[in-house]
C-alpha cells in the first residue's frame, strides 16, 4: 500500500487508456501541442545552427546562404510532413508512410532511425543546455556536469510517465521564456544592425567573390556543404508533430496543420 502511494505520487494515478473519457482528456489542442510536441524541434535550435556557423570559421559572410539554406529546408520539411498528416490522420510518421507506401523492411529502417533520433535529441539537447548553464555558472560547477544532465534527463522521464499534458504544464514558462528570449534577441539584432542591412547582399557577394579567387567556387561550394550537413541537428524533432497526431484534439488534421504552422 505504501508503495503504491510512492508510485502515485511520483508517476500520477493510474488511468485506463482504452476509456474515451481518458483520451478526451489527454487530446492537446493545437498550442498545447506546439508546446508539448514543437519543443523537440526547437530545442534543435539550440545546437544545431551553432554548428553551422562553427564550421564557416572565419567566413561569417556565408553566413547570409546558410540563413536562407535553413530557412528553405524547414518550409520543405514542413510541408512535407503537413502532407503525411493528412494521408495518415492516425499518426505514426515516417514509419507509417514507409511501411504502407513502400514496403515493412524500409518501415523498420525508419522506426529505427526514429528511435535513434529521439535518443540522441535527449541526450544532445540536455548537454547543450547544461553546457550553456555552465557557462555562466562557477568554474566549480563543471565537474557536476555530467550529474546534472543525468538529473534532468530523469526528470524528464518521470514527467513524461506522470502524463504528456502535466509534462506540459510544468515546461510551459520555460517554453515560453525560450520562444520570448529568441524573439527579443533576433528583434534586437535586426533593430541594432538596420543601418548596415542595405549592404548586406552587396558586400556578402563580393566577400564571396572574394574568396571564390583565392579558393576556387569548388571550394566555396564544399565550405557550404560542409557548414550545411554539420547543422543538420537543426531539424531534427520538425516530425514529432506526424508522429503523434492521434495525440491532438479533433478535427487532428486540422489541429495538426496549426501545430506545424506554429
């Protein structure tokens, strides 16, 4: 009996998934599934174009192709995926659509590459974040990096056991703290550097002209290539939305498509 009030407390009362009463309940509407879904993919945010400009180097200027590059691929992947939840209103993602359209073996690839992914987002994501803690925090803090990531992880894992919209309740300001801090931040870059935007374009083709006569266009190409797949950790999580669409409020289609257009 004792026990069992520990795992009440910890993971939530035990509810039957099967009764309609229960599924009502556990439905997110279309912001309650940005919040609860769309995280995964904007934690990618977080690490992902970091990579991309890391590995420039000193070349900020291509900076400009690697924006718009990013830009264009999330709209297509958007897309994309806004297409598999309307042929697969019941969710399963790249599974479903590989194992109906294409055959099971390539289904298994892709839940196995799925299962990888949600993995290594975990496990990525809590690093990056710990990492940037760190970086304001005491120099004494670091030996208990590896302590805390373990520490979140797990309470990450308890709140998703307790229920997927109590999960979101609690990640809520951090979500909205996230979103709100990047929107200020991006606001303010663009407001700040106004004055230089007129010759962006302009001295971003001759930067790279530039370069092109020193290392060949070749070259500038491979750069780009190189920036572009090691900031591939960017979109990562854009598909958790197809995944999941039996987890949204009805019509899901309809919920579904103003989740990704969030």
């Amino acid at each position: 009996m004792k026990n069992k009030k520990i795992r009440e407390l910890i993971l939530g009362k035990a509810l039957d998934p099967l009764k309609s009463e229960t599924r009502h309940s556990m439905a997110l509407v279309a912001f309650l599934a940005w919040v609860g879904l769309g995280a995964d993919g904007l934690s990618s945010s977080s690490y992902g174009p970091e990579e991309t400009f890391r590995a420039l180097g000193t070349h900020t200027h291509l900076g400009l192709y690697m924006a718009i590059a990013t830009a264009l691929t999330v709209f297509v992947i958007a897309l994309a995926y806004n297409q598999v939840i309307e042929l697969f209103p019941t969710g399963g993602g790249g599974y479903r659509v590989a194992t109906k359209l294409v055959g099971p073996y390539l289904g298994l690839i892709s839940g196995c590459a799925l299962i990888l992914d949600y993995v290594l987002t975990i496990a990525i994501s809590i690093a990056s974040g710990v990492d940037a803690l760190a970086s304001f925090l005491p120099l004494g803090f670091q030996p208990y990096k590896l302590w805390a990531e373990a520490f979140f992880i797990a309470t990450l894992i308890v709140m998703n056991l307790r229920g997927l919209k109590e999960a979101i309740q609690i990640l809520l300001p951090i979500f909205a703290g996230f979103v709100a801090t990047h929107l200020v931040l991006i606001v303010y870059g663009i407001v700040s550097h106004a004055s230089h935007l007129p010759q962006l374009v302009p001295s971003t083709i001759a930067e790279t002209r530039e370069l092109a006569g020193s290392i060949g266009w070749a070259g500038v190409a491979g750069m780009l290539m190189l920036a572009y797949s090691q900031g591939g950790g960017t979109y990562t999580g854009l598909e958790a939305v197809s995944n999941n669409v039996n987890l949204l409020a009805e019509p899901r289609v309809r919920t579904g498509k103003m989740t990704m257009l969030y």
